[in-house]
C-alpha cells in the first residue's frame, strides 16, 4: 500500500505523535507542499486565465483514472470530524444568525409530472418571471435588474450558458425546476418551492427559452462509479480535498484558500468559492454523498472548478468528507455563537428586569389572535390583516423578491418567523420583533443582512464575533442624500459607533466634570467598545478621508481605539475614594446613568409623552406619535394603549418630530429654530455621517458632525463654494487666503459640506444657494452673508458675523435656545428610592423579541425649585460652544 494511504501509521490509532518524528514530519510537510500545494495552485492559476467549459468526463475507472496519492496529514492536523459539536441549550439569538432552513434542498425536491410543452406555458413563465425574478434579473434575464448592483452575490445571467447540477452538457428542466424550488437562501435568491408545480414548471420553460442554441441536455445524471463498502475513510478524504480543493476553497473547507479572493467566472465577475462548513446551504448541487462525488466529477461548468476524475476510493472518501464539513461546521458554529450570547449576556437573567412598557398589550386582544381564523390563508397577513407596506420603491421591491411572491413572504425577510404556520406561538418561533435593534443588526440579522457589506461586523461591545457577520443578502449604497454615493454603506458598523449609539461626547462631559475622565484622553463610552479596526474611515469622498487624516494627524481630531462602559454607582464611589465629594460625584454618575444616557439607540425611549420610541435602525426610520399611539388598520395591535409606532411604515427621511424624541423632548421647542420656521428639517443639512458616523468612534460632536453653517450661508468675505475645506476649523489652517474655493459637485453643482461630501439638496444657482427640503420638496433660497455687516432691521439686531470680536462666537450662540444647567443646584438626589438604569436596560433586552427590558437600581432624582440637594455636588460649570 502507498505511503501515507488508509492502512500507513498515519491513519493507524496507534501512529506516533510527529513530535516522536521530527524529521519525518518535516520531509512529509516539505514533500506535501512542493508536490501538492505548489503544483495545485499553479494550475488553478492557469485555470483562472482561460475559463472554458469542461469536456464531459467519461464514468471513471480504477484503471483510467490517474493514480493520485496525497501526502498523509500528522496527527495533530486532523480536521476532527467524529463527533458533532454538543450544542446545549440553545439561545433564542442563535436563530438570528442561523435561522433554520425552511425550504427543500435541491436534492430534497420532489419532481412532480411536467406540463405538456407549449406557447401558453412559455408565456405564462415570462408574465411569472416579470413579477418574481426581473428586481434582480432583468426583464429580459440578462442580470441586469434594479437590485442587481447591491446583491452581494451577481445575478445570474440566464441568456449566458448556465451550470449543470447532475450531468454533462446544457441544464435540463427538471434540474431547472429543482433549482427554483430550492434556491440559494445563503446567497440571496429565495425559494419558490411555496408556488404550485405548475408555475415553477412554467418558470423552467422560460429560463430554458433564453438558453443560447446548444446540444439538447442529458436525459439522465452522470453515473457514478460503484461506493466501497463500509464505513468511508474520512481522513483520506481530508489528504485529498488538501491536495486537489485547498487552493481555493482553504485547508479547513471555509472558501478562504489563497486563490480564494481572485477567482472569476466565465463572465468576469467575480466567482468565490463557497464556504463547505454551512452545508446544504450552499451546496446547491444537493448535499448527499451521490451529489458531491457527482459536483466533483462534472466541475462547475463557467468556473474554474473543472471536473476532476479521481480514483473509486478516493472520489467517495473525499465526498464523504465534504459532507461531513458542513454537518459539523454547522453544529460547531452553533455551539460557538451559543457560548457567545451566553457569555456575552450576563443580564439575560438580571433580577428585577420587567417587560418595558407592558401595558401597550391588551390581553383579551392576543387571545382573540393565537391563531389564524378558519378560512384565512396561513401567513403573516392571516392575522394582520390591513398591515401597511413597509417601505416603497426600490426596498419593497428588493423585500417582495426576497420574499419569493409569497404572501406576506416580505415579512419574514427582516422579522424570521414561520409565515406557514397558523398558530400564533408557531409563527412567532424565532421572530425578531424590531429588526431595527442593535442587539440583532450587530449579529448580522434584521437591517444587517442588506444595510451591510459582508463580513463588516467583527464584534460587539468590545468582545469579537464567533465569526464576521453581515451583507448577508444585499450591500445597500444609496444616493438619495449624497449624489456621489461615497458617504453611503457598511450602516450598520457604522451606527454602532456613533454618537447616537455611545454618546460619547455627553459621558465625556459628565465623566470630566467629576474627573473620572482626562477630557483630553476620553476613556468612557454607554458601553464597551472596540474602535474601528481599519486605518480609515469607512465611507466619505477622497477629500474627506484626507481631511480626516490630516486632522487626526495634528491632534485637532481624535478617534478612540477603546472605550469602557460608563461606571455604576458604586464602581464610580471606588473609583473617587479619598475624595471628600466621592459620593456627589458618583451620583451624578449614577444621574446621568437614569437621565442623561437614555437617549442611546441601543435601548428604547421612555415610556412617556413625547418620549416613546424603537431602538437601533428604527429609532429614527420608524415614525412614533406623541403619544404612543399606533394610527393603522392592523386589528391586532390595541389603538387606545400608549406603546406603538405610528404605523407599520419605514422612512427614508425622518421627520423633526422624531429627531424631538430624544432632542430636546420639548414640544415648545419644536419650531424655534429657523430652519424649522422656515419649513426645513434636521435632514435638510445634517448628513449621513453627521448620524450613522464613518466607522471611526470620535469623543464628542465637533469631531463626527461634518456640516458648518457658512457651508450653505458663506462668510462676509466668500461664497460657499468659494471657501477651502475645513474653513473655521484648524483644519484649513495653513490654507493660502486666495487658495480655490472647494467648488461644486458633478452637472448639478451640488455644494459641499465644510470636510468635502457632496449634497444632493444642496445647489449651487448662478450665485444663489438652493436647498430643497427632502421632507416637503419645497425649494428654499439660503440667505447669503452679505458683504459687511448686516444693519439691524427695525427692531432686531444685526447679524454679528463678520464683525471684529466675533471671530470666534458660534452661529448657534445667537440662532438657537440655550439650554441651561441647573442639576447642580436643584436636582435632589436619594439612595432611598430606586430609579430606572437606561444602560443596564439596553442590556437587559429580551432574547426572544430583542424589546428592552427595565432594570431598576437604587438611587433616584428629582428636581427642587429651591437650591438643595441631598448630595454635595461640586460648584457648577460653564463652558464655550465649539461647535
């Protein structure tokens, strides 16, 4: 027998350990790479230059076939595959990141009689295709479709010679058919298995009719060589897969091998090998043992896998361990992502935690609704009847193609849950209530799977992910609000370190102003947190990310690479011992903790007037009421019961009303500011980045928030477009006085912001500035400073822009509220009473909806009109606006 085979030392459970046999291990690891690697990769190589279409092999042979003989690996490299992982408990968050399967495997579908061939069911397939595959495929299946260009996997084009699952030569129906009805969920295309033969048998004849002229298909699957008996050789299927799959698909089966990143298909685009140890989801060819030795010998006809004839034993051992990755791939990254959220969560059983606003539900109302009545479809909409659509354009398309036609298939795109079932609790089983919560997006569920590129997100709150998550089905780039598109994408990584998400720059105030923080050297964030991992901002135009690197450079700007959570109460005492104000100082902590930081989107709003609100994503994209209120037709959802957005609706553009929620919580102050008289929104001028950030986490908003006011009105001396970037800032320091201006952007003489990204409603008109309001499309002229000081109009001050003494005053000193501080002379602060925790809260959420939970902790505030307080606080301070 061959060195290194089945019955050598190394497939023996008494061989010696390779730290026995120094050199022999090192020869066989020399001979491995020199023989096997290096000629493996040279081939794929040179298969990467020409894609062709494989030539059919004949049935193989002991006799014909090429004797391959694989180096044996050492003990100590053995993938082990003998046991699956144990899994334990399962924890309800692990169905977000590997939610069942719930539709046929392509070898699990079922091939039912054929409709007898004609003009009618031909067109019948291209009116089916119009409504069900053109959002991405195209009206004519060339690829082309409106989602195409964010889908992270291409579409198919189905006029170009498509792959054959089970036999040589052009796909046949039946394997057509199978592949509708199976689908690739892992990589965007859903299943159609829900629709009736007939129509996916329609569906067939259509793909089948752009097919170029070729030779008609195989009747029957290519044959296979006989299976030995007995169990298969496992470690000599892993030898093999080392030698002949590895290149590509990486030593462990994860699509990550050298070759991995550069492979194309026939058409240029790009082709990455699929990661073996998710299994049947990405063996689109069927995942039984038949099935892979099969895809082993045809190849993958357009892909520079070529078909490989591999001697009987060695064809069914290493098929066998294909399989066998994806079986224990699975069960190990379970297991992994359980002890994560059981690690990471230690609050999951946190004493004292209640359901958050519990009074929104109507008892008698959800038991009118555990089940779909009697002649109602089984779907989502079975029971919500009279749901709103939750978005429009574009996103409800991309949500209605996901969701394969089904009724109500949209929903569970973004909530999970089983739309087949009738019963409430069977419905609901692994539904995410809030897609929008950061406790699901962070994982790569809910918004993640298309409002992130693949593989962006790598931790959460400073521990690291099992394994990168994200882009799961789309990488959405918009340019609704940045004609460039540059500020666009990578959303959910973005927002997790934001000033919306951590609130930095308030836990600096407040951490400083007791000296628990160096406001030179930020320490604290809401949470944990690790910086961004890359040397550069994710998103922003060229001039941006050189204006942000010029400017973390000289100090003016500053990114943390790591943040601790904000101190409890009685953390923030130990930290001040020895200080005779320790107590005072650790209440304000513990204030700002039950006050201050309940505006993270992390965690939901207060359950009060003008206060209620979602978490994460839907904190702003989802339009709550004043009071709470929900205004559909959805019958199952109480109207009277304070606790509920407005409607089931998403919005682009959130209104003011909304940004009020957590901004001033004042109704009073809802149209003082001029923008907002005059008919403007916060969108109008804040940008992508001023809200979801740029990846990077800055310690206060002067660092993140991009936009000046002299990016619109100019100064005395220059128009907008006339002034360098960074102007006002020390970014610009430097900057010769009759240095070009920043210009305009593109035909559209879009203007820029004050750090270089341009803005869609923000126009450049002979010499005017045109801003249209994205809320109400209405087109405002920006009053431009004039050339001198303006004089005062009867009655008001002129403004002072311009005029010597103010070079450094803020525009906001004089065109906004103040907001004054009081809570060191009149807050009254008692240990006596306990008070709700906003960050213990947030961390508190329910597994099973990803809803908040309220945590309450002694220590309570109220306020005084005289000036007292049960707790010495330090005299209070002032500080200038930087803005």
């Amino acid at each position: 027998m061959p060195e290194g085979g089945p019955g050598s030392a190394e497939h023996s459970p008494r061989s010696s350990s390779p730290l026995e046999r120094p050199a022999v291990l090192v020869s066989a690891l020399l001979g491995f790479t020199l023989l096997v690697v290096v000629p493996s990769a040279l081939l794929t190589h040179c298969a990467l230059r020409s894609v062709r279409k494989p030539t059919p092999p004949a049935t193989p042979s002991a006799a014909a076939s090429p004797q391959l003989t694989p180096p044996a690996l050492a003990r100590s490299e053995r993938y082990e595959l003998g046991a699956v992982a144990s899994v334990g408990t399962p924890s309800a968050q692990t169905g977000w990141v590997l939610p069942p399967r719930t539709s046929p495997s392509w070898d699990q579908v079922q091939l039912p009689p054929r409709p007898a061939a004609g003009a009618a069911l031909l067109h019948s397939g291209r009116a089916l295709a119009q409504r069900l595959c053109a959002s991405c495929h195209g009206a004519e299946g060339r690829g082309d479709g409106v989602l195409a260009a964010d889908l992270v996997r291409p579409p198919r084009d189905l006029s170009a010679p498509l792959r054959t699952r089970d036999r040589s030569g052009p796909p046949s129906g039946d394997e057509v058919f199978r592949s509708l009805s199976a689908g690739a969920p892992r990589q965007g295309m859903p299943s159609f298995a829900h629709l009736p033969a007939e129509e996916r048998w329609a569906l067939s004849t259509w793909v089948l009719s752009l097919q170029p002229d070729s030779a008609p298909a195989e009747r029957r699957p290519q044959p296979l060589p006989p299976r030995p008996t007995g169990e298969p050789d496992l470690h000599l299927g892993q030898d093999v897969f080392r030698a002949s799959c590895s290149a590509c698909h990486g030593a462990a089966g994860r699509g990550d091998g050298p070759l991995a990143g550069s492979l194309r298909d026939a058409s240029g685009a790009p082709c990455p090998p699929p990661d073996l140890t998710q299994g049947a989801e990405v063996l689109r060819g069927g995942a039984r043992v038949e099935d892979l030795a099969r895809t082993i010998l045809l190849g993958r006809a357009g892909t520079t896998m070529a078909g490989t004839p591999l001697p009987p034993a060695q064809l069914w051992a290493v098929a066998a361990y294909v399989q066998q990755l994806g079986v224990v791939g699975r069960s190990r990254r379970a297991r992994d992502w359980n002890a994560f959220f059981s690690s990471w969560r230690p609050l999951e059983q946190v004493e004292g935690a209640v359901a958050a606003d519990a009074s929104r539900f109507n008892a008698r109302l959800s038991r009118r609704w555990r089940k779909v009545p009697a002649g109602r479809p089984a779907s989502c909409l079975g029971c919500h009847e009279g749901l709103s659509e939750i978005a429009s354009g574009t996103m409800q398309r991309a949500l209605e193609a996901f969701g394969a036609g089904r009724p109500a298939g949209a929903c569970v795109v973004c909530h999970e849950g089983n739309p087949a079932a009738r019963t409430k609790s069977e419905a609901h089983a692994g539904l995410i209530g809030n897609p929008g919560s950061l406790w699901a997006t962070s994982v790569g569920a809910g918004c993640a799977k298309c409002h992130s590129a693949p593989g962006d997100l790598r931790s959460l709150h400073g521990e690291p992910l099992p394994e990168p998550a994200g882009g799961r089905l789309m990488h959405v780039r918009s340019r609704q609000t940045d004609p460039s598109g540059a500020t666009s994408g990578h959303y959910t990584y973005r927002v997790q370190r934001s000033l919306m998400a951590q609130e930095t720059g308030k836990v600096l105030l407040l951490t400083s102003s007791v000296d628990l923080a160096d406001p030179a050297q930020p320490t604290y964030s809401d949470f944990p947190l690790v910086g961004n991992h890359r040397p550069e901002p994710w998103v922003g135009s060229s001039a941006y990310r050189s204006l942000v690197s010029r400017g973390l450079e000289s100090g003016y700007l500053q990114r943390l690479d790591q943040t601790q959570g904000v101190p409890t109460f009685e953390r923030a005492v130990e930290l001040c011992t020895g200080d005779e104000f320790a107590l005072g100082r650790a209440a304000l902590v513990d204030y700002g903790r039950k006050n201050c930081f309940r505006c993270h989107v992390w965690g939901e709003g207060k359950a009060a007037r003008l206060e209620h609100r979602s978490s994460g994503c839907s904190a702003c994209h989802v339009v709550w009421g004043g009071s709470g209120v929900y205004e559909g037709r959805d019958r199952t959802i109480p109207r009277r019961r304070a606790g509920h957005p407005q409607r089931h609706r998403l919005v682009m553009t959130p209104p003011d009303s909304q940004c009020n929620h957590c901004h001033t919580r004042n109704p009073y102050t809802e149209h003082s500011e001029p923008h907002q008289i005059a008919g403007m929104g916060c969108v109008d001028c804040h940008t992508s980045i001023d809200m979801h950030g740029d990846g990077n986490v800055y310690p206060s908003m002067e660092h993140q928030v991009e936009v000046r006011c002299e990016d619109c009105h100019g100064t005395s001396e220059r128009r907008p477009w006339e002034l360098p970037l960074g102007y006002g800032t020390p970014l610009s320091e430097g900057a010769p006085r009759d240095a070009a201006g920043r210009g305009t952007y593109g035909e559209g003489r879009h203007l820029l912001s004050n750090r270089g990204n341009p803005r869609r409603n923000w126009t450049r008109v002979g010499d005017k500035v045109v801003i249209e309001s994205f809320l109400t499309g209405k087109k405002h002229e920006a009053p431009l400073l004039p050339r001198r000081p303006a004089p005062a109009a009867a009655g008001q001050p002129g403004c002072a822009a311009g005029t010597p003494g103010h070079e450094e005053v803020s525009c906001s000193l004089c065109h906004n509220r103040a907001a004054p501080r009081c809570t060191e002379c009149h807050m009254d602060y008692s240990r006596s009473r306990a008070g709700q925790d906003w960050l213990l809260s947030a961390l508190a959420y329910d597994p099973r909806s990803a809803r908040q939970r309220d945590v309450f902790t002694p220590g309570t505030v109220s306020f005084t009109a005289e000036a007292k307080g049960s707790v010495p606080f330090g005299p209070p301070d002032t500080r200038r606006d930087r803005a």
